[in-house]
C-alpha cells in the first residue's frame, strides 16, 4: 500500500476541516442548535447544507456524474474522518447514515430510471431515505436468511406483509428501500425494492426510545399490510436481496468506522486541551504519568484504526470485496470510540459527565456501535469461518503477477 493520499483529497480534507472548525463546532455549545432528540435542528441543517455545496463539499462519495466528486472509498476515509471532527458533520456534507449508504448502492444498483426517480432527490438533499432490514423476533436481524417480512407477486405489482424494527431515519425519510422475502431459496430468496412514504399499505408503529441521541427520522418499527410494490420498483431481479444488502452493507459498515474514527480523535482532543489547563496537586494534568499513558494508548488504538480502515478502503478501490478487512476495521473501531469517549470522560472528571463538551453525547452514541450494522461476536464468527477456510493464508501478503514481456 502506498499511504501517500493525492493532492486532490487533501484539498477536500484541508476545506472540510476550515468548514466544520468554522462553521459546525461553534454550532455545539449552544443548546438551541439541537432538536428534541438531540441532533442539529434540522432548519440550521439546512442552512449549512447550502453553504457546504456552494463550497463544493458534497456527496463526496458519489461519481461526478451523480452528483459527486469521485473521491472513492480511500479518499472517503481522510475526509469522513475530517467531517466527523463535529457530531453533526456528517449531515451537513450529505454524508451520515443511512442516507450514505443508500446513495452508493443505488448508485450501483438502479436503472437509470430509477436513480432519477429514487436517487437524484437525495443527492440534490430534498429527500432522506431508509433502508428495511430488520426485523423483530423472530425474524431476521444480523442473519437475513430469517427474514419473515413477505412480498408476493400479483401480475405487475408485489404485496407486502411484515414487520421491520430498528429503522434508523424512518419518520423523516420520504425514499425507503426495503428487504423482502420472494421464495425459501437459501441463497436467492430476498429481493429489494423502493417505496414512498405516501404509498398505502403501511405505517410507522412507533419511535423506539433509545439510550443515545438520534439520528434525524430517529430508529422505528414499521408494519406493512398488503402494501403493493409495482414491479418497476424492484432493484436489480427478484432473489437479488441478498446480493444487494452485500453491496450496501459492507461499505456502509466502513464509512461507520471513517466517521467513528473523527470522533475518536475529537474525544482526545477535548481531553488534551483539558489536561493541559487543569492543576491538581501543584501539577498540571498533562504532566502526570497516568495521563500520559492514557492519552499514548488512545493515539496508538485510533492510528491502528486508521490503518485497519484504509487497508479496506484501498482494496475496495482495487475491486476486492475486503469482507475480512472490513469486519476487522469495525469490531476495533467500534470498541475504539466508545473507549476514546470513556477514558476522556475520565480525564475530565465531573466536566466530561455533564453537558459542557459532547463527551457525555459520544458516550452514549457510541454504545451502539458495537451493534449496528452487525454486533461484534457476528464480525469475530465471520473472521474464524476465515481462518478455518484458509488456515494461515489469512495473513498472506498478496503478490502482483510478473509482468509479461
């Protein structure tokens, strides 16, 4: 690997961060900024919104073609991070879940048709998006081969019934792509589709209250009653859900782990900034041992991070799956932020404990990052079926083949 990063991403990295240092962090402090579930007010979103595009700062991670610059996935990485330096930074460049990950599969995955119909108003930022996944018990969450949810085909159109919890964006989107079973095949028997949020046959149950702040549209339960889905708004052909939810997830996890990681460092930086102006017992803070040794082990887990990232990063760029990077880079990433939160929480005593930083708002956030997208002991049991498959070649550094005369 070569871990030189173009001129061109750091320009968009050196921009993002002046934005977000300018315009974002100040937004923080004030408890006006926030909205009833404690992310920014989306009326102040918008306003930034309109200045990061004006600026060229939007959907990155798109081709210039739809709407984006093209940055691909190792460029994603030095520039989510950057973005992720505010906790409302990502929504701000069109960049947060799940709006992120539903852009790129579409982006892969849509007719041209569809991506004008379903895409192009998310890209422009006049619509958020789900995606329907999970489910309750005993349906299927991080094993989708249990899905219950049904679709079945009448002439032109598919009719759904099920249930979805856990929906993370529900109550504010307007786009959703939803995961349905067509058939018991084990290997063909999901297909995705796209519905409205003003097509009949379905409802948001309810919010589900969770421990952290939310993510605007908040995480809901859906029930579908005979809600028809015509058949031009399926995605790709019926028994490829499954292929698609690969498409989608595998990505959508590792842009977690970019944005994950800006937070990390944000937690050191609020930490550092404090050791260094408080005193206890004739000394600075900064100056004891203990300190030292703590803010050492975090700078050393986010750069181990950084690198597990990037190597998934740059094998998605080669056109590699990365599915053993991927889910390295995620279980420590996931356990990194929430450890990063933790130990400058400590660091800041009673200040980190109430509101006057975000350490208290990323303690809580981070909870779930050992949960979304797949929980820790999943990603460890895909990584063993990796070892038990190719023994020591797990670790095998791959080898260009010699170049022909």
């Amino acid at each position: 690997m070569d871990f030189t990063v173009s001129p061109r991403i750091e320009d968009f990295r050196a921009r993002i961060a002046r934005f977000v240092e300018d315009r974002v962090l100040p937004l923080e402090a004030d408890p006006a900024s926030y909205d009833t579930h404690e992310n920014i007010r989306l009326d102040l979103l918008d306003t930034l919104r309109a200045e990061a595009r004006a600026e060229g700062l939007w959907c990155l991670q798109l081709k210039p073609e739809t709407g984006g610059q093209g940055l691909g996935k190792v460029g994603m990485a030095v520039c989510y991070e950057a973005m992720n330096r505010s906790i409302f930074g990502p929504a701000v460049f069109n960049s947060a879940a799940p709006d992120d990950g539903n852009m790129m599969v579409l982006e892969l995955a849509a007719t041209p048709a569809q991506k004008e119909r379903w895409l192009k108003p998310i890209v422009d930022g006049k619509v958020r998006s789900a995606f329907v996944m999970t489910e309750p018990h005993p349906g299927g969450g991080s094993d989708p081969s249990m899905m219950l949810t049904a679709a079945t085909r009448k002439g032109d159109r598919y009719v759904i019934r099920g249930r979805k919890w856990f929906i993370t964006g529900a109550e504010e989107a307007r786009h959703f792509i939803l995961l349905a079973r067509t058939s018991d095949d084990p290997h063909k028997g999901l297909t995705a589709f796209m519905f409205d949020r003003d097509q009949p046959g379905w409802r948001i149950e309810r919010r589900i209250p969770i421990m952290g702040p939310e993510e605007h549209g908040g995480h809901c339960e859906l029930v579908f009653e005979d809600m028809e889905i015509p058949v031009g708004n399926r995605l790709l052909e019926e028994g490829d859900g499954f292929k698609l939810t690969q498409m989608r997830l595998g990505p959508a996890r590792l842009t977690h782990c970019m944005r994950w990681l800006g937070l990390s460092k944000r937690c050191v930086e609020i930490a550092r900034t404090y050791a260094a102006e408080r005193f206890a017992f004739g000394e600075r803070l900064s100056k004891r041992e203990s300190i030292r040794m703590m803010l050492g082990d975090l700078a050393m887990r986010i750069e181990i991070g950084r690198l597990l990232v990037m190597k998934a990063a740059w094998e998605l760029d080669r056109g590699g799956y990365a599915r053993k990077e991927v889910s390295m880079a995620k279980v420590h990433v996931a356990n990194l932020l929430h450890h990063a939160a933790d130990t400058a929480i400590q660091i800041n005593g009673a200040r980190g404990y109430s509101k006057d930083t975000p350490l208290e708002w990323i303690y809580r956030y981070a909870r779930q990052a050992r949960l979304v997208d797949g929980a820790d002991e999943v990603h460890k049991m895909v990584l063993n079926r990796n070892l038990e498959a190719e023994g020591n070649d797990f670790w095998r550094w791959d080898v260009p083949a010699p170049a022909s005369n």
